[in-house]
C-alpha cells in the first residue's frame, strides 16, 4: 500500500474496530437487563451473551494487534526517515579544498539541523535586518540606518567574494589591530551594528545575537581551524598610481549607478512593487564613517565583484579605476560622523594605509591616506615590519 496512506487508513480501521466495541458493549449490557429482568427468557438470552462476549474479546484482540503494529509501523517509518535524513545531509556537506572558492553549505543542512529555527532565524535576521530592527522592527525598532546586513554581505553573506562569512567560524576569536584586541564573533557582529549599520550593540546573550552566530557558523562548518577559504570576504582592486577622483567617479555614479541608488544616493523604490527600496549610499541613513566600506579598498572590492548587482568575481562590470573613482566620489558624500575616533587603531603603526583619520606613523597626509596614490604608503608600511 501507499507508505503515505498506510497509517491513515489503518488509524480509521482502529476507530471502526472500536466504535464496532462499543456497539457490542451497548447489547451486552442491553441482553443483561434483559435477562435479570424477564427470568423466561433466561436460555435464549444466555447463547446470545457467549455470543456477544466472544465477540468483544476478538475485537479487542484486534485492537490490541492493530494498535501494536501501528506504534511499531510509526515507529520504523520515523527511523528510516531519520537514517535517510543523515544519509542525505554525510553527501550535502561541502569539502573543504583549498584550491576551490568555497561554497555555502546547502540549506537543506540548515532545515534539517537540531537547531535549525535558530540557525534561520539568524538568515532571516541578516537578509531582512529591516522587518526587525527598522523604522518598524518587531525586535527593537527605529536602531538601525536604512540597510540590512545582506545590502553589503550579498546573498545572506554567501556569496563569494560578496563579503562573505566563509572565514568567521574557522578565524574567530581573532586579534584585531582596530580595536588592539582579541574579536569574537558577537563582538565583530556589534561593530558592523554600530559602525555600518550606525546603531547600537545588541546584547549578546538575546536571541537574535545567538542567532546570527549560530548562522554564520553553519556557513563555516567543514572549513579547518585557522583556513581562510577562497572565495571569502572581498576581492582585493589594485592600487592606482594616481589619487582616486572624486569627479571621475561622479560621472561614473550617473550613468551606473544612479538608476538603482538615486542621484541622491539614497536610493529608489524597487520596481517589483514590493514596497523595498534599494539601499542609500550616503546621508544619514547610510552606513558611518568608522565603517569597513569608508575605506576605499573595501568600498572598491565591494563593488568590483557585485555592483552594479548582478556582478560576480568572475563576470566583473568596473574596470579597477572605475572601482577606485566611485570609492572616492562616493566615500566624499555627506554622512554620519565617526564615532571611535579616539578609541579606534590604538597603535597608531597599524593603521590600514586607507584608513583617513590621523595621526599616522608615517608623513603621508590625510589627503594621501585618503584617495591615494596608495603604493608609497604601503611599501613605507612594508618597512617598518
Ligand atoms: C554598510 C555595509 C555593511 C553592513 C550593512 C553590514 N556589514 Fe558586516 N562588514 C562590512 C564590511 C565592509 C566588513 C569588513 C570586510 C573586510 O574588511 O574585508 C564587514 C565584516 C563583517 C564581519 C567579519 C567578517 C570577517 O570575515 O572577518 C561580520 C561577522 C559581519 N560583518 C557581520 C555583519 C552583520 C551580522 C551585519 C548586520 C547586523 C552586518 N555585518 C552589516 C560591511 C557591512
Ligand atoms: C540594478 C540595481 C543596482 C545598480 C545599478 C547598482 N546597485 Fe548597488 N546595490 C543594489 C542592491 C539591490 C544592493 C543591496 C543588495 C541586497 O540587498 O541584496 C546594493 C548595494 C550596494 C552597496 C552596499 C550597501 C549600501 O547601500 O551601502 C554599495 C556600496 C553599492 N550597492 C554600490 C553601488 C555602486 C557604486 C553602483 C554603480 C557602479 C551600484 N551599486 C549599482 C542594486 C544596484
């Protein structure tokens, strides 16, 4: 029979058997009174109730094997979905090979996970930060600017070289020059909360925290201890040998850029009717100027591999200078003011050699630290090692 009818079916025979019960306990008793009460019809009475009395033992010997076989029938198809389940998940996990650009594991992984609700609560948190933390958030509303994790880590951080979580699981806790301290996990997910989301840290004991991590951790699972898998994080854009131009790249804002993320950067209205709208590039519900994408190498490997949307590393629309030029013009716009400027870089050598606030251990001006040339920086960093 149909696996899927089976226990249905054999439940309604069940039922049946036992209303049929019932029925002959109703006679039972029925022909009982009968007896008691007209004493002449005492014989005929008496081959009737055997009758009836065997068979309410046969129905209820048929109830017991049913009821029996139907908790051991249950009980097996569970267990094999369960084996087949494992069996399916051992040939869906990606292996780990350092000559290939890492591949998110399979979401089938994640439905299937013990702890699969708090593994995609933490995609859902990251794909539509939003719903739960914007204008109108069920969890903490009006604390974040105008993007979801995902406008910056593409495809819920899964894609490659879309600023990606492939290397958290395996590199964290991690020493961080920009903090002078040891990350973990919550920790570096707080500074893009207050930084590029420009709001504040959420608690790291809450729900959503655990969340998060626990998501970002799956996406990691199988990658070694300490491995930085290809394909993670960003591309890096070569320096030019010139300063990035601010005008060179506003021309180069209209004609690509400004269909989707308006001419005033703050983004229009998706034309699919959902109600989204593309996210802002600057202003006050842009990300802040203590974040990863204010400096001109993450903005310019950011968009290198992924913008306009649709780009991949491997199929790339900007050429590097029109990467580095629209790092410049838009990195030159108005927006939220740096908010761990005393606190950031406490070892003032180890400054990235984008990074625009001084003071730096070496001469070069901010102006330099900036838009570039970047090549004399780096190679006077080079030395100082
Ligand atoms: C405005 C863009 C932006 C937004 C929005 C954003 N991030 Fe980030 N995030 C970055 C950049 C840029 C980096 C650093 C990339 C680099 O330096 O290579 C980063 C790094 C990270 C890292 C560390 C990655 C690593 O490999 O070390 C984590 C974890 C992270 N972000 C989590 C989040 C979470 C969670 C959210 C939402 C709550 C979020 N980010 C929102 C831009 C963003
Ligand atoms: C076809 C529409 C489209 C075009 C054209 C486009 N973008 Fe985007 N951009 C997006 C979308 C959509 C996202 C958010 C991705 C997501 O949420 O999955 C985004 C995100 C971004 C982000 C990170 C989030 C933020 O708001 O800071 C930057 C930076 C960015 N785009 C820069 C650019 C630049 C520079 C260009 C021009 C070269 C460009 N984009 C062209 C659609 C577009």
């Amino acid at each position: 029979m149909d696996k899927s009818l089976y226990q249905p079916v054999m439940w309604l025979v069940l039922g049946a058997l036992i209303v049929g019960l019932m029925v002959v306990n109703g006679w039972l008793a029925w022909f009982q009174r009968k007896a008691m009460t007209e004493a002449c019809l005492k014989d005929a009475c008496a081959q009737q109730l055997r009758f009836l009395k065997s068979a309410r033992f046969l129905l209820w010997a048929f109830i017991g094997v049913l009821f029996l076989g139907g908790i051991a029938s249950w009980y097996t198809a569970e267990y094999t979905a369960r084996k087949e389940t494992a069996a399916k998940r051992k040939n869906l996990w990606p292996v780990y090979d350092p000559a290939k650009i890492w591949e998110a594991p399979d979401l089938f992984l994640a439905q299937s996970d013990d702890n699969a609700k708090l593994i995609l609560y933490g995609r859902q948190l990251i794909s539509n930060t939003q719903d739960y933390f914007g204008p109108e958030g069920i969890v903490r509303p009006h604390s974040i600017n105008g993007l979801n994790c995902q406008s910056c880590h593409l495809d819920a951080g899964a894609k490659a070289f879309g600023n990606n979580y492939f290397a958290v699981s395996s590199t964290y806790p991690l020493m961080r020059a920009r903090s002078g301290t040891l990350e973990t996990i919550p920790k570096r997910v707080n500074d893009c909360f207050e930084r590029s989301l420009n709001g504040s840290a959420l608690d790291t004991t809450s729900r959503e925290m655990q969340a998060i991590i626990a998501y970002i951790q799956f996406l990691g699972t199988g990658v070694p201890k300490g491995a930085k898998p290809k394909g993670s994080g960003l591309v890096e854009v070569k320096p030019l040998d010139r300063p990035a131009d601010p005008a060179k790249g506003a021309a180069l804002y209209t004609g690509k850029c400004a269909s989707c993320h308006g001419s005033d950067g703050q983004g229009v209205a998706m034309p699919d009717g959902s109600g989204n709208h593309y996210p802002p590039l600057w202003g006050a519900r842009s990300y802040n100027q203590a974040a990863g994408l204010f400096r001109l190498s993450r903005f310019a490997g950011y968009i290198k591999a992924n913008m306009p949307f649709g780009a991949t590393f491997e199929n790339p629309q900007l050429s590097d200078e029109e990467c580095w030029d629209l790092a410049a013009f838009v990195n030159s716009q108005p927006r939220p003011e740096h908010p761990f400027l005393a606190a950031d870089w406490p070892k003032i050598e180890k400054k990235p050699y984008d990074h625009p606030f001084g003071p730096f251990a070496d001469s070069f001006p901010e102006q330099q630290h900036k838009f570039g040339p970047f090549e004399p920086i780096i190679a006077f960093q080079k030395n100082l090692k």
